[in-house]
C-alpha cells in the first residue's frame, strides 16, 4: 500500500503549515512519496513565491532593479528554515541562485526553484530524500511527456531511496534544461507519479475541505462534494473550479487510482474522494463552475453544413 501525497503552496505557506505538512505524512507510513509545490500565500494580501519569481524574471529581462524582489523571496525561504531549525543551508543554494540571475537567465528555470528550494526545505524537514523533478520528468521538444523513460526514472528513484520529496511544477527536455509545467501543475506531478509507481491512493492537501459544489471565492459556504469521478471533476475543472489542474485526472484514470482531496488545515475530514463510478447518487447536480469573459454562442441553421462557407461568414461576424 502505497500513497502519493501532494501539498500545494495553501499548505506551504510558512513554518506552521510545514508543522501541519510533517504531522500529516508521519501518521501514515504509507505516505512515503511526497510532492510539494512552491511556498504560496500566507493571507488574501500574501504573495505566492511562484508569482514573486515571475516578477523577478520580468525585471531582469527589462533590466529593472530587482534587488527588493530578490529579498522578499530570500527572507521568505530563510524565514522558514530558521523558524524550524531546518538543518539543510538554505543560503548556501539561495547565493548561488542569485549568482546566476542575469537578462538572459531562463524564465522556467527561474520559477522552478520555488518548487525547488520548497522541496529541498522539506526533504531536510521530514527527512525523506530529494529527488529533482528534472530527473524524473523527462519531456520531448514537442512537449509530450517521454512515459516509458520518465516511469523508469521514477522507479529507480522510489526503490533507491523509499521515501522521497519531489519539486512539482516542472520536469525537463532532452538536453537537461528546465520545462515549466502551467500553472497550478504540480497537481500534475503528482499524478504522474501516482501513475508511475501504480499506488493505492494519490492524495492532493490543500486549503478547502473537498472540492466544493461551487467557488467558495463567489458563494459562501457551498456545500463540499463527498464523492465524485473523474469525468465529472474533468468537466468542472475545465469550465473553471479552479481547485486541481484539469489534466490531474488523466494520468491516475488509466490506473483507476482515486484522488483524495484534502484539507491540510482540517486533516480529519475526508474530503472529496475522486474515482471511477461514484455510489453516492443523492444530488443530481454534482457541481457548478464558470469562466469569465466565456461566452457560447449556439447558431442553428437548416442545412448549414452543407453550405460551403457557412462557418467562415458566421465567424467573419465576430
Ligand atoms: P493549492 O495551493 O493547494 O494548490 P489552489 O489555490 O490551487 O490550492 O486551489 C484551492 C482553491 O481553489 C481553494 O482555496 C478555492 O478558493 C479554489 N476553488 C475554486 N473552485 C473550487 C471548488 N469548486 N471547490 C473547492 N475549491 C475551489
Ligand atoms: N507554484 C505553481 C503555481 O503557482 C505550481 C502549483 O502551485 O501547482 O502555479
Ligand atoms: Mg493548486
């Protein structure tokens, strides 16, 4: 018995949520594969450590001084190995970042070392092994994931070591450089290792209690989802529920592994549980979702397919 057990930036914010992070994988031995993304916002106001290294990017390509940036991510990352007495330097790592920072310097490399600094921070913290998400997720120019190479990759590394802390977010092409995954994508990492090592569970910690039946950020206090599958989950997150990845679901389908979404500030409740046929029938509508600035428009036309040139003009008016 094997689980998967991902945190994102919600459950990353600073020390206390490290704290709750280490209480959850160490009460059950089974969570031995952890995946974390990148330190994220500690209040509404709060700045994800991922949005401050795009803003950093930025300045250095526009050659704008950058150094009050810089220091915001380098006292957030310090800040949180010194709270915890983390034995890993994380300075030593953060100087050598900030010698390489330059005009040039890659823009998914860059943004990779949230996750990475993150996931160095907590491999010292829980003391599992640092395995870089490079050397595992292995991608072609085309930007299609290599399975075969990336599945022995992760392997190896799961049986060298047996418990790991990976990077999300990113992976990496031939040549070795950097492939950002898009955002909110570590949810993707970790179900591309759940898939990889064929676990019993693919747990995902964030900072709601389930997937909701509707953004708790428009309707207050929605009622959580106790049971849902993964085409239905699919269809939210592409129409909007934001709250995993909407590619999650295809690498854990294949296997028919479940997704556990959970609430890494509330550990006891279940949480929404992610699979192929639900039992649960008790509501007809599963959940709602929306994208702004989405329009649909249906144009219907007597024998408009055989009209050659139809769509052309029907778009020509937009
Ligand atoms: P993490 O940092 O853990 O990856 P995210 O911010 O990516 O978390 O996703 C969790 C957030 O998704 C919640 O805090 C919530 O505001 C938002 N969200 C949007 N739609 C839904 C929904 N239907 N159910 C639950 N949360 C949702
Ligand atoms: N940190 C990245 C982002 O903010 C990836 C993730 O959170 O999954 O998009
Ligand atoms: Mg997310």
């Amino acid at each position: 018995m094997l689980v998967v057990t991902k945190f994102g930036g919600s459950s990353l914010s600073c020390a206390t949520q490290f704290e709750k992070v280490k209480k959850i994988v160490m009460s059950d031995p089974k969570r031995k594969i952890v995946v974390v993304s990148a330190l994220g916002k500690r209040d509404s106001s709060d700045t994800k450590i991922t949005d401050l290294l795009y803003i950093l990017h930025a300045h250095l390509k526009y050659s704008v001084p950058y150094q009050d940036i810089w220091n915001m991510i380098y006292d957030r990352f310090v800040g949180v190995q010194k709270e915890l007495n983390i034995s890993y330097d994380i300075k030593v790592d953060l100087d050598l970042l900030y010698k390489e920072l330059n005009k040039n310097i890659s823009q998914d490399y860059l943004v990779s070392r949230g996750e990475y600094l993150t996931a160095k921070l907590m491999s010292s913290y829980l003391g599992y092994q640092f395995v870089d998400a490079k050397d595992l997720l292995c991608f072609n120019y085309d930007g299609l994931m290599d399975e075969a190479t990336t599945t022995k990759n992760v392997k190896l590394a799961f049986s060298t070591y047996g418990t790991i802390v990976v990077p999300g977010f990113y992976g990496s092409y031939p040549n070795g450089s950097v492939k950002l995954l898009s955002r909110g994508g570590s949810d993707v990492t970790g179900s591309i290792l759940s898939k990889c090592l064929n676990v019993t569970l693919y747990e995902n910690w964030t900072d709601v209690s389930g997937i909701l039946a509707a953004d708790p950020r428009i309707i207050p206090s929605p009622r959580a989802i106790k049971e849902i599958t993964y085409a239905e989950l699919r269809e939210l997150s592409y129409m909007g529920a934001s709250v995993l990845h909407e590619e999650t679901v295809f690498p854990v389908q294949q296997l028919n592994i479940p997704i556990n979404l959970k609430n890494t500030n509330d550990p006891d409740h279940p949480g929404t549980l992610i699979k192929n046929v639900c039992t649960d029938e008790s509501s007809i509508v599963t959940g709602i979702a929306g994208k702004k600035d989405f329009l649909s428009f249906n144009i219907s036309k007597d024998h408009m397919s055989n009209e050659v040139g139809f769509l052309r003009r029907a778009l020509s008016v937009f």
